[in-house]
C-alpha cells in the first residue's frame, strides 16, 4: 500500500552553496529511497542579523509516495 508522506529540507545561508546544498540533499535523499515523488515546494526566509547582514535560509518539502 502506497503512503503520501513529506520530508522537509532546511540549508543555513552561512554556506555559500546552500542553494547546491539543498538540491543535493534532495537528490541523494530521492536516488536512496525506493519512492515516487510527487511534488517539492521551495520557499526562501529571509532575516536581518543584529550586525545588519542578512540570512537566507531555502528550504523545501517534498512530497512523495512510498511504494
């Protein structure tokens, strides 16, 4: 029986490839899993530090079948 499930990603804009970063976790969690995807949402957050820098943080959910 096949079950809907979700699996969510969050990267820390402090790496300069965390764009790279989410997409690989993404990936190597789909080519490790025996399942069916149906869809991945992306958003990005966007903060300003005390120190006036600011953080993204991409994220993204997956939304997949198990088989």
């Amino acid at each position: 029986m096949e079950k809907i499930k979700v699996k969510t990603f969050v990267m820390n804009s402090q790496n300069p490839l965390h764009h790279e970063r989410l997409d690989n976790s993404i990936n190597n969690f789909i080519e490790s899993n025996d399942i069916e995807v149906i869809d991945v949402k992306y958003s990005t957050s966007v903060t300003t530090g005390s120190n006036g820098h600011h953080y993204w943080y991409p994220s993204a959910m997956l939304i997949y079948k198990t088989k």
